[in-house]
C-alpha cells in the first residue's frame, strides 16, 4: 500500500526513561478513513506512543510520521491537523458549554461566522443542542466526554488522536460516544483510539496489543482472532466459577488435562485448548471430583477478550 495511504507510520518507535524501556521498538501503520484501536493495559506504553506521534516527546530510537511529516522534526505542521483527547476531562469547568467551545475555537483560530457555524455543528453532532448555557461541571460523565471531543474537531482535523476517551463512562455512554465515531469516519477522519475495553477494541477497524512496550499482535479483530488463538473456546458456569478455575489450572499445571488458557468471565470461565470439545467429559469429571457441579458448557467463537489472555501468557515479564 503507498505511503500516502497512512495516515501514521512508526518504524522501530522507542522511548526510554532512564533504565525503563516505555516502548519498545514497534512498528505500526494506520491507514487513512480507519479507526485504529491501540489495546493494552495500564502502563503498556499507550499514552507515551501517542505523545510521540504528537511531537510532545522524541523518540529515543525510530521514526514517526503523521500525515505524511515527521513527528519529532515538524510538529507544528501536524498539529493545526490533528485533534487530540486526553484520559483526563480538560475542558474549563466553570464555563458553560458554548463558552467552552468559543474558548477552543479561537484557540484554533476560528472567528466569526465560521466560529459560530462550526460550534453549531459541533452541537449537532455530540447532540448538545440545548445545553449550550449548561455549565460543564453539571454535565454527566458521558456528556462532558461529548463536549470534549466537540472541541476537538472544531477545526476538522484530519487526524483525531483519543486517548482512553471512554474511561470511567458507563456503558451507555460509551456506546453513544462510539456513535459520534463512526460519524465522524464517514465524513473523512482517521481516528486513533487507546482503550483498554474489549467491547470497544471489537468497534475499531483494525487494532494493535501492546504489553510491556512491545505490539503482539496487530491488524483486524477478525485477523487477530484467526492468527492468535492456538484452540477453540468452551464456555463453562459452573456452580462456583472460582474454585472451577482454580481447579482446571491445577488439572492444565499437572498434566491431567492438555488445556492452553482457562480464565475467568464473570460468572464464566472459558477454556481454551485445540479440539476443546472432546474433552468436555474430562473437564466435567475434574469439576465433579472437586464438588463443583459444571453446568452449561459450550464451544464458542473466542472473544477479543480471550485472544488478548492468550497473547499476555505469550508474553512473559
């Protein structure tokens, strides 16, 4: 694919700390109209990737481009292009909606009448219409959320850079947020998205993991899931989900049972081997044996959230 088609390129990206290595030599494309999910837990080198591909820190070794101009060497000419969300709200929250977004607008450098168009269809958009004199402090944690990412594309970027954007949200202003998203890619924008939500990483285009500084796996959730997993999946409630999966781990540990990766879900736990399903009988017998009654049990399509378990126990300290 040409180069012009991505909108970020990282080649051998690192960033050091002293003897801490925050990132560790990846390499990642995202293409131009995508959203592009970067999955990984607190302290994996998300939010210092990012701030390299802003300018705001240089990389100790590798290259960055956005849209087209190197990261570290030009930042002012990437940065009336791009928008950027921080984890933390920061937005002023003694001002009210529309003074806010009048606040962004001339920091962007909008005046007049195409300020006044572009706060109106800012409103449109994150559906804030009629609470423009609210003051943002009395928004919900969803709404303000909205408000910032308004803000952010008052000056259409092209490139719109959320970092953990949904983070203590519920879910059903998650799911709202997302909405704005993809309408936002309709009309043309690359969004790069951390979250460490698997629900969400399933709503990106393609994503990377990243653990420890390293990416161990990147591209479509589709591809992920057929590259990564090394079995199939069998979904288990059990009558006491804890001691099951502390039973089944002794069984993998011990040899008695050739299982790859049992895990918790919630009142669930799932199981990952290849063939999985002609074990089902052995796996019901070492639950019986330990007073745990099985219950449903059933082979299922893996989770995002099952291929990200079996990636961390490829990827040791």
């Amino acid at each position: 694919m040409k180069s012009d088609n991505f909108a970020i390129t990282a080649r051998g990206l690192t960033k050091r700390f002293g003897d801490f290595t925050a990132v560790d030599g990846i390499d990642f494309e995202v293409q131009r109209g995508e959203i592009f999910g970067f999955l990984g837990p607190n302290g994996a080198g998300k939010t210092t990737t990012i701030r390299m591909m802003l300018g705001l820190l240089k990389p100790t070794a590798g290259t960055v481009e956005v849209l087209g101009v190197p990261a570290t060497e030009h930042p002012e000419r990437i940065r009336p292009r791009i928008g950027y969300m921080s984890q933390r709200f920061s937005l002023y929250n003694d001002l009210t909606v529309l003074q806010n977004l009048r606040f962004y607008g001339r920091a962007y450098g909008l005046e007049n009448d195409v300020l006044k168009e572009r706060i109106r269809e800012a409103l449109h958009l994150a559906g804030l219409e009629g609470h423009e004199r609210t003051r943002t402090k009395d928004l919900s944690g969803g709404w303000r959320q909205r408000l910032a990412l308004s803000a952010a594309i008052l000056h259409r970027p092209e490139l719109l850079f959320l970092d953990e954007p949904t983070a203590g949200v519920d879910p059903v202003s998650r799911r709202a947020f997302w909405n704005l998203l993809y309408r936002l890619v309709v009309e043309g924008v690359t969004v790069f998205v951390t979250t460490h939500y698997m629900d969400e990483a399933e709503h990106c285009h393609r994503l990377a993991f990243i653990q420890r500084g390293k990416i161990i796996a990147c591209g479509s959730p589709e591809e992920i899931k057929r590259d990564v997993m090394r079995g199939q999946v069998l979904e288990i409630a059990p009558s006491d989900t804890a001691k099951a999966v502390k039973v089944l781990r002794a069984a993998r540990d011990s040899g008695r049972l050739p299982l790859e990766e049992v895990a918790m879900y919630g009142a669930l736990v799932h199981v990952v081997a290849p063939g999985v399903e002609q074990y089902k009988e052995a796996i019901a017998a070492e639950l019986h044996r330990a007073g745990v009654e099985p219950g449903e049990t059933a082979v299922i399509e893996p989770s995002l959230e099952d291929v990200f378990v079996a990636c961390m126990n490829d990827c040791p300290p």
